[in-house]
C-alpha cells in the first residue's frame, strides 16, 4: 500500500468513528438548504452565492490570527475589507498555538495525547451560528507537534464534511514554511496538502511554495524575522492567493458587491 493510500485509509477510519458522535450534537438545529454543497469536491460546479448578510467564519492558528502583520494588514483583515462591499462578515476565531484537533468537535474521537477540543475553536459551535462559509487555515502547528498527514487530513476533512452537511462552504489553506521545520515536520506538511488538494479541488489555497526561500523555510521577504510568521507582504501573498481562489468562482460563487 502506497504512502496516499495509508493517509485515505486514515482519514476515512476516522471520519466514520467521529461523524455519528458529532451528527447527534448538530442534529438539534433545523438543517439549512446545501447553499454550497459542491464545495469541496474538484471539479463540481460553482453553487449559488452566500446569502445576504452572511458570516464567515475562520479556524485556525496564529497566522488567522494575524501574529507578525501589523494592525489591518493580516490576511483575514484584508479579507474582511475585501468582503464588506458584499454583506459579509468574518468571525475571526483563530488562536496561537492552535491545532487541527482543537477545532474538532467535542466528543470527537481522537488518539491518547492528543489536545481536547478547545470550546473557541470548536467547529461544532462555530456551525452553530450558521456561516454561509468556513475557512480553515492551521498551517504548520500539527506537523511541528508531530501529529501525522493521516491526522491533520481527517481532522480538517471531518470539519469540511459537517460544515457541508450544515449548508456552509468550506475553502482550506494550505501549509507554510517555516524555518525550524525538520525534514519529517516538512513531510508530514507535504503529504497533507497533496490529499487536500486532492479531495477539495478548487476550494483549497496552496501558498507554501510561493512563500518558501531556499532550503523549505519562509522566503526573506515574506518572514516577520522570527522564522515562524509572515510579515505583511507575506500576508498579502496569502491573502491574494485567497481572493484569486474566490473571484474565479469555482469553489463557490461570491454574492455581488452592493
């Protein structure tokens, strides 16, 4: 069995003992129409736009956060001025230091170890406020912590699929670079946004080669200086490849601007 083929066995174990757990926990609320259900898939075509008024929502890790950019210039906040001609909002609720499993649903099935679900990330609670749009971004914390592809894979795909099933659209980003990420740490980053890519199409942002310098870490001028973060010119690079993604319409259409 090939290295892709151990990650999909994963992820589709995992995915199965969790979904039933985190159903019962969504089920309590009416089920929106599948305003976006295509999302996600590779290659579908793009579905109706967000409705009026709509919130987004962001999970994620101290990047989404904003750390290294100064006030206004990190790519969620260049995202959120792009976004307000159109009726929509972002609610922001990246952490430093945040992990892909403490975005999971509480009660959600993972191995010894690993971190409990923190209740400011939990996607459930995110759900529960009905965004038309979830952005996932945990760029390099899993990997750095030595949590496998396999992991990082069925954790964000577990999210995406609940999300779909609550009527919200999904785009995940892609890992990044970073200066002190070893050779496994690099694998392990690699591996997961090949599945990614392979299994969300057209809604997943790949940013890691266009920020990597020589020898895998940050670009010169995309580093805050810390070998970690992004400076604002590497914030705008995300969020340029973020805005390019949306405008082309092929994970979901963007309502017009009023």
């Amino acid at each position: 069995m090939g290295a892709f083929d151990k990650v999909a066995e994963l992820t589709a174990a995992h995915r199965a003992r969790s979904l039933g757990r985190v159903r019962r926990r969504l089920a309590g609320g009416a089920a929106l129409a599948l305003l976006l259900a295509a999302c996600g898939g590779g290659g579908a075509e793009p579905t109706a736009p967000p409705p009026a008024e709509a919130r987004w929502v962001v999970l994620g890790s101290s990047t989404a956060a904003g750390v290294g950019a100064t006030l206004g210039q990190s790519w969620v906040s260049r995202l959120a001025e792009a976004l307000r001609p159109r009726s929509l909002r972002i609610d922001n609720r990246a952490r430093s230091g945040a992990t892909t499993y403490q975005a999971l649903p509480a009660g959600s099935a993972r191995p010894a170890g690993r971190p409990a679900t923190d209740p400011a990330q939990d996607a459930a609670q995110a759900l529960a406020t009905r965004p038309a749009v979830l952005v996932l971004a945990f760029p390099s914390n899993d990997a750095m912590a030595g949590f496998t592809a396999a992991e990082t894979t069925a954790n964000l795909l577990l999210i995406r699929d609940l999300a779909r099933q609550q009527g919200a659209a999904v785009i995940v980003l892609s890992s990044q670079p970073r200066d002190d990420a070893g050779s496994a740490a690099r694998e392990a980053m690699r591996s997961a946004d090949a599945t990614l890519a392979a299994a969300l199409g057209a809604c997943f942002v790949d940013v890691r080669e266009a920020l990597s310098g020589p020898g895998s870490g940050i670009a010169a001028a995309y580093s805050a200086g810390d070998g970690v973060h992004l400076n604002d010119v590497g914030h705008a690079l995300v969020f340029e490849r973020l805005r390019s993604t949306l405008e082309g319409g092929r994970c979901f259409s963007l309502p017009a601007a009023s």
